[in-house]
C-alpha cells in the first residue's frame, strides 16, 4: 500500500518550472542567430534541389540506337546484284565508312571482274 501512495505522489506532484540559467539568457544575438540561419542555408539549399529534380537531363547512354538503318557487314554485300552492290559500296562512302566500302569494292572485283569499276569507286582500290 505505501507503494502505492508513492506512485500516486508521483503522479500528482506539480510540474518542474521552466527555468533558463543566467548563462543561456546572456547569449549574444549572433549565437541564436546561428539556427535561424543554418535554417535559411538548409531551405535554400533544398529549394536548389527541388529545383534541379523538376528538370529532365537526357544523355545518349540509355537511348537505344536506331537499328533499322545499320547497314549488313560488307561481306554480305555480295548476295546483292552488280548495281545494287555498287550502291551499297557508294552508301557505306557516304556514312563514311571507307574501309568497310573499300573491302566490299576489292570483293565485287573478283567475283565481277567484266563489270568496269565506276570512276567515282576506282580510289577505293587505292592503299
């Protein structure tokens, strides 16, 4: 029973006062400044982030490549017709593949070699 009266003393003792010491209420301005600003910094700081996660950067990383216009390896060139392959040799020219254009050329000579190389080709043969 005394144990009990204990815990119920407990519960209704009054509140403890609030009270600041004499050292917290001499503070200068500029040290509880200090939070306000740290406040400002933080805000300001999550308003760039804020900022910066609205806005979509796109790089060339993640983006697939367009397949469709890839052109076959140069050795398949040969299942095409004489006129058909010249154009693809003069299309790998154009995409700026020269030694692919130039190894495709050096096959159509042997498998082809009554059809006359086209002027515009004849420096592909060239080392």
């Amino acid at each position: 029973m005394r144990q009990r009266a204990v815990q119920q003393g407990a519960m209704q003792a009054p509140p403890q006062p609030f009270s600041v010491t004499v050292q917290e209420q001499a503070q200068p301005a500029s040290k509880a400044a200090a939070p306000a600003a740290e406040l400002r910094r933080e805000a300001q700081a999550t308003a760039q982030t804020d900022a910066t996660l609205d806005s979509i950067t796109v790089t060339g990383s993640r983006v697939r490549p367009d397949t469709s216009d890839i052109l076959p390896h140069w050795r398949e060139d040969a299942r095409l017709a004489p006129d058909e392959w010249l154009e693809r040799i003069r299309e790998r020219v154009r995409r700026g593949d020269r030694q692919s254009a130039a190894s495709s050329l050096r096959r159509f000579t042997l498998q082809h070699p009554s059809v006359p190389v086209p002027d515009d080709l004849t420096l592909l043969l060239v080392k």
